[in-house]
C-alpha cells in the first residue's frame, strides 16, 4: 500500500539515520514507491570452504575440493564415497557506530558425495550469506518529531543454498562439472524499542559450471561461472520512515509506510579463472582472478575484480599448511570498504578415512575498518 498522496518521503532526512544500514546492504529500510530492489553485500558472504579459503580463496584450479559444489563442480570432493561438514565463527566486527557479525555459522556446510569410475554426484546444503547487524539508539515511542529522526535497526540476513552437483573427469588430464541449486533467502528486520518490523522469505535458482585442465603434471588451470536468480518475495509488516508535516510551520514528523507489494533481491554474476603449480615435492602455489558482475545486479554498482593468491606447504602427507591472501573489494565506493585479507589454514589425517580443517581469515593487519576475523573447522569422512 502506498503513502497518501499528502505525504511524501524525505530520503534525504531518512539517509542521517539510516547511512550505516544503507551502505552496506544496498537498499534502504524506509521504503517507497520506486525502492522495492535491492542487492547482495560482500560484506557479509559467508567464507565457507575452509580448505579452499586456508589458500587465499584460490579454489578454482583445485582437485578433490571439498566445496567442489559450490566452489567449481569440476573438483570432484574425493574418491568413493565422502561426507563433509563445516562450521564457523564470525567475530564480532564494528563500523559507523554498527555491530556485525558475532555468530556461529552452524552448519556453514554440508555434502554427501560419491563416485562410480570416473563420474561424481553430489549433494549439499551451503549457509552462502549470512548478515546480521545492530546499530542506532532505541526509538522511542510515539516516533519523535523533528528534522531528523535517528533510528535504531536490528536486521538479520540468510540465505540457505541447497545443490545437486555433477562432475566427470578423464584421468590426469581433464574434468568438467555443473551444480544446480535453490537459494532460499529469509530476512527479519526491527526497529529497536518499537513494534515496527518487517519479516519475508523467498525462493530462486543458482547454477554453475566448472572446468579443469592438466596439461602438464605439475600445472592445472580451471575456470568457473557462477549465476544466481532473482529472488522476489512479499514482505510483511512496516517500518517508520519520515514524512512531510506541517510545512508553514516547517515541522517533519514520523509515520509508517507499508511495504511495497513485492521485493526483488539481486546478485551479481561471476566467473573465475586460476592456476595451480606444483613448484616443489612440497610446496603447491594457487592464483586466481575473480570477476563480479555487480552492475547486472544494480546499474548504480561497480564491477569488481578480486584476486586471490595462495601456497600450500605438504611436509607430510597426513599434515599441510597453507597461506594466502584475498581482496573483497565492495561495489559501493561512497565510504570505501575494501578490505584486504590474510589467511591460514591447517590439513590433517586424524585417521586414514578422517580429514580435519581449521581456516583463519582476518582483515586487521590492512584495513582500518571494518575489520573482520572469521574462523571455520571441517570435519571429512571418506571411504573407497
């Protein structure tokens, strides 16, 4: 339902109180006529896929990835059958006067695999975005008059991924794959010390596919795309935004303003493009360009390229370490939250059939805010 006619809304009054919120989700809270889509934030992806992220989130030119799913489906996980399950902890992180994060992502993901000669079927559930923030005062109630109203937000962010993955390889030189899958995005939003709230969930498609190629032993490039759905659902409830009063008086006042009869949510597009190098007995080097097709999401946004770049030192064949180093770079340039991060991670054969992960990835050292720090554990079970 639409305002009346009376009433217009004063994006720009609404924009002090809401800046934090607005940046980095990329729409805004206090809806109108014409601000019924909006996009993703890099902000707030999951890094899910702790042996690929251990590496700098170089994952594309991997074999035997067990995020091959959502990663590139070519990467068959293992041989025989494979179960791999995956959690992680968000610390808590602070910008603009904003909490983020400070959640257990629980499971961050979870895939059943096998293999029957050379062709791999898989099957997973992946925690692909996950955004939760707190900021701005309590408001009190009745909403306050003036020329500008701070308001203070919770909201809450997930999408839920669920894949079917195909991958077929010929040994030693080439493999290709191709996952489908549904995201299901659910969202609640509240305005702190009021009963104002919106709440919705919807439904849309994600796929990809996924190549790798050996031309020699020790070099193997890969590429992959990956595509995901609008994804348009029906919001129920209200938030307050503010509107125009008594203008011979010059007074602004606040109101509720239903939201509009559908939201769109939009991701970008994206395609990688890496290499793997064997240097050494020992030693395993990974670079990987990614390219994100914001503006198809939002014309308003830039188009990013992340580049990735990693090494994974094998002392032993029951125990690896790996470096690396990524840049997230944000679409939205106005209050700059590229970030830049460092990664480690350790690989251990606890048992001949069991694999251990633990990743760390943390922004601190070149960033100074946000910052971000975020810790994964991987448990694997294999068995020809």
């Amino acid at each position: 339902m639409n305002p009346k006619p009376s009433s217009q809304v004063n994006e720009k009054t609404v924009f002090v109180g809401l800046i934090f919120i607005s940046i980095f989700i990329s729409f805004r809270l206090a809806w109108s006529q014409n601000a019924a889509n909006r996009t993703v934030s890099p902000f707030a992806l999951t890094k899910i896929g702790l042996e690929a992220w251990s590496k700098g989130g170089a994952y594309v030119a991997s074999w035997r990835n067990p995020l091959a799913p959502i990663h590139n489906p070519a990467s068959s996980i293992a041989d025989g059958h494979s179960v791999y399950v995956e959690v992680g902890r968000a610390f808590p992180s602070e910008y603009l006067g904003s909490d983020f994060d400070n959640q257990f992502i629980l499971p961050g993901y979870l895939a059943f695999s096998t293999t029957f000669k050379n062709l791999n079927l898989s099957v997973a559930y992946a925690n692909s975005y996950n955004l939760k923030l707190e900021g701005g005062p309590n408001t009190p109630e009745p909403l306050p008059e003036g020329p500008g109203v701070m308001i203070g937000v919770k909201s809450e962010t997930t999408v839920h991924t669920f894949l079917g993955s195909i991958g077929y390889r010929i040994p030693q030189r080439v493999a290709i794959g191709a996952t489908v899958g549904i995201n299901f995005l659910k969202e609640n939003e509240e305005v702190k010390g009021t009963e104002f709230s919106a709440r919705g969930d919807g439904l849309g498609p994600r796929f990809s596919i996924g190549f790798l190629y050996s031309p020699l032993h020790k070099i193997t490039f890969g590429t992959s795309f990956h595509y995901s759905g609008d994804i348009a659902y029906d919001p129920e409830g209200s938030l307050p935004s503010v509107v125009s009063g008594d203008s011979s008086r010059g007074s602004r006042g606040t109101s509720p303003i239903t939201q509009p009869d559908q939201l769109t949510v939009r991701f970008p597009w994206s395609v990688q493009f890496g290499v793997q190098y064997e240097a050494i007995s020992f030693l395993n080097l990974y670079a990987m360009l990614d390219y994100q097709k914001w503006s198809s999401a939002r014309a308003s946004l830039h188009d990013e390229l992340q580049f990735h770049l990693g090494a994974k030192f094998i002392p032993t064949s029951i125990f690896n370490l790996a470096l690396g180093f990524f840049t997230l770079n944000d679409p939205i340039t106005v209050l700059n939250l590229d970030q830049k991060f460092l990664t480690f991670g350790v690989q251990l054969q606890a048992y001949k059939n069991i694999g251990l992960y633990a990743t760390i990835l943390d922004s601190h050292l070149f960033a100074d805010e946000p910052k971000q720090t975020y810790l994964g554990l991987g448990l694997q079970y294999s068995r020809n």
